[in-house]
C-alpha cells in the first residue's frame, strides 16, 4: 500500500503502510515519529542534505562514507562498507559484550558479597584474623585475574537473539539466592578445621584460601550459562587459560616454597582431600541454584 506522509491520518495509519512514496524531508521525519509513537524502534538510512530531518529523529540514525557532511553529522553510525550487514554483525557483539558483563556482575557480586558475609561470621567465631589483609588482596588479584578471559567467551543464544536491558533486580536476586550457599560452605570449612582438625591459625587460613578461591574460579563456568554447563557453548580458550592459571597460581603460593611469607602453612593430605569434597558439593549446588534463580527470572 503506498500512501503521501501528509495529513491528521498518519499516525493512525503509519502501520497499515508498506510504502510512503514521494515524500519531502519534514514527511520522512514524521512518518518516524509515527512509527516511534507506536511504540517502535526505528533507524532509517540517508545520505543526503534532505535526509537529515529523519535521520537525527530515528532511534539509530544512519548514513554511509561518502554522504554529505549534514548528513554525517546527524547520523550516529557511520557505514565505511557499502554493506548494512556489518550493523547485524555490530548488534550481535554489542550483545555478546552485554552478556560477558553481565557474568562479570553476576560472579562478582554474589561471591565477593559471600565472602564479605563470611568473613563477618568467622570474625565472631575464631580468635584470630580468618585472613590476613595482605591474603585478602592476593585472593582479590587473583580472582580478577581468572576472569581476564570473560571479555571473548561465548555467549547463549538466546542472549543475542533479543536486547536485554540492565535488570538489577535480577543481580539481586542472583546474588540473594547464591550467597547462602557461599556462606554454609564456608561455614562448614570453619567447623571441619576448628573441631575436626583443630587447626592452627595458619592452616585456618591456608585451607580457607584455597577452598575459597577454588570455588570462585570453578563456578566461573557455571555462572557463565543460565542452562546446563555441560550442554553450553565451550568456554573460550582465554577463559580457561586465564581461571586455571590464577587456581594453579593459588595453590602454588599457598603450599609451596612461598607459603611461609604470606603466612600459609602445609596441610595434611586428608584435609585437602575435604577441601575438595566440600569444593565439589558447592559446585553441583551452585548448578542446581542457578537454574533456580534464573527461572525465578522468567517467572
């Protein structure tokens, strides 16, 4: 149907319309507003003096290299290649690195808010620093230093097949559903070396270390998918280099020849054998949780 984009129609009758022909620059511009009063996201392509109206009205103004400077200068995306496809292509990485921040909050949030719980409780329950200041910053580092990779992970299909807006009630609630977990496994490692192993401050230390920095590395490649981790894209081989190495970094300066000036101690071989017990329980609860959270979402 083709129709001018002129009269007191328009906006009642832009949707029913597959072509508006012979139009002047004021008419473009309002057939856009019709179409953004409807509700619709709306770009439109131009390359000249006339186009301009319309493109500075669209939500995603466009023109191309060799447009006229007014034109350019309204648009907000320039095209350097006679091909639209690159905007496709630009929309799929834009919500590609949504997607990968979105982990970086998720994982982020919900452990560091756990082990801020944590060590809050330890600090009622021990007569001793469950950590020292200079192992805190060390499990900091390291932690950042696993997620170097996330920026080039894969992402769920269903991530880049639709927008998604910032949802902080969504961080919240993952947050909320994932901390009690941190927090009961943590608190179990505390019973387990206070009455089962009566450790001493250093060995305290040396196995909350690891154990917590297992955990936080390991559950990268859950936290990363809302389905199944086993079912998910691969993780990029960045992320895998980047997690193992700090976990591997961690465990060689928690018990090798350094462990003495960062205040570590040896552990015996049964209590790391509990450690990864207690590291392999967290991770299929936090699987289960996260699905849980996630179709909390939906719901």
């Amino acid at each position: 149907m083709a129709c001018p984009a002129s009269g007191c129609c328009l906006v009642a009758r832009v949707e029913e319309v597959d072509l508006s022909a012979r139009v002047s620059p004021d008419q473009k511009r309002r057939v856009i507003l019709a179409l953004k009063a409807h509700g619709h996201t709306v770009g439109f392509i131009g390359d000249g003096i006339n186009d301009a109206p319309a493109i500075h009205a669209a939500d995603a103004g466009l023109s191309v290299e060799g447009a006229t400077e007014v034109a350019r200068a309204a648009a907000d995306l320039i095209l350097l290649a006679p091909d639209p496809g690159v905007l496709a292509d630009r929309v799929e990485e834009g919500r590609r690195t949504y997607a990968n921040i979105m982990k970086y909050v998720r994982m982020g949030t919900s452990s560091n808010f756990g082990n801020m719980f944590s060590m809050a409780v330890a600090s009622l329950m021990i007569p001793f620093l469950p950590l020292l200041p200079a192992q805190i910053l060390l499990n900091n580092l390291l932690y950042d230093l696993s997620e170097m990779g996330i920026p080039f992970d894969a992402v769920d299909a269903e991530d880049v097949a639709k927008p998604h807006g910032w949802d902080m009630a969504a961080v919240l609630r993952f947050t909320l559903m994932m901390r009690p977990l941190f927090s009961v496994l943590d608190l179990a490692t505390f019973g387990i070396l206070l009455w089962g192993f009566g450790a001493t401050p250093e060995e305290f230390r040396t196995a909350w270390f690891i154990e917590s920095m297992a955990t936080q590395v390991l559950v990268i490649f859950l936290i990363r998918t809302r389905g199944r981790a086993w079912k998910a894209a691969r993780p990029h081989p960045a992320l895998i280099a980047t997690s193992l190495s700090a976990l591997a970094l961690a465990f060689a300066l928690a018990l090798g020849p350094l462990a003495p000036m960062l205040g570590f101690a040896p552990l015996p071989g049964v209590l790391l054998a509990v450690i990864a017990a207690l590291v392999l329980g967290y991770l299929v609860a936090a699987e289960t949780l996260k699905r849980l959270a996630s179709r909390a979402g939906q719901a």
